[in-house]
C-alpha cells in the first residue's frame, strides 16, 4: 500500500467516528484493524498529517492523543471521497 492509502484509512476512520476537535483518540487505536505489518507505515502517515496540519496531537501524561483538526474538515471530506 502506498502512504496515502494509510493516511485516506486513517482520516476516513477518524471522519466515521467523529473524533474532531474536542474529541481526542490514542494513536495506537487508529492502527486497529490494520495488518500487523502495516502498523509502522500507519505511525508514519499519522506523523506526516500531524505535519500537514489534518491532525491536531495532544499530549497528556498517558500519551499521544490526537484529532482531526475542525479548520480542515471540508479538505478532510475532499481527501476522503477521492
């Protein structure tokens, strides 16, 4: 698979839960569901839209909570309908 499979995957599965904003997920969760040996591209396309700005990381004292970013939902839909 290529790393923008991983990140439509990713933001489509964040899309479908409504974890936006306010709403905050470990990272390990977004892995769930993937093949074991994808598990490491998963890590780096969630590096990559955390860059990109579609992620929005939270850290707190249990570790890497994130959301999708509430400024970039319409571009969010766009990429997940391609």
């Amino acid at each position: 698979m290529l790393m923008m499979d991983y990140k439509k995957i990713i933001l489509r599965k964040m899309f479908r839960h409504r974890i936006i904003g306010g709403k905050h997920t470990a990272v390990e969760h977004l892995s769930k569901g993937l093949p074991k040996h994808a598990v490491g591209a998963s890590k780096e396309a969630i590096d990559e839209l955390i860059r990109e700005g579609f992620i929005l990381p939270k850290r707190t004292s249990y570790g890497l909570q994130v959301s999708l970013n509430p400024d970039k939902i319409h571009e969010v839909a766009g990429l997940i309908e391609e």
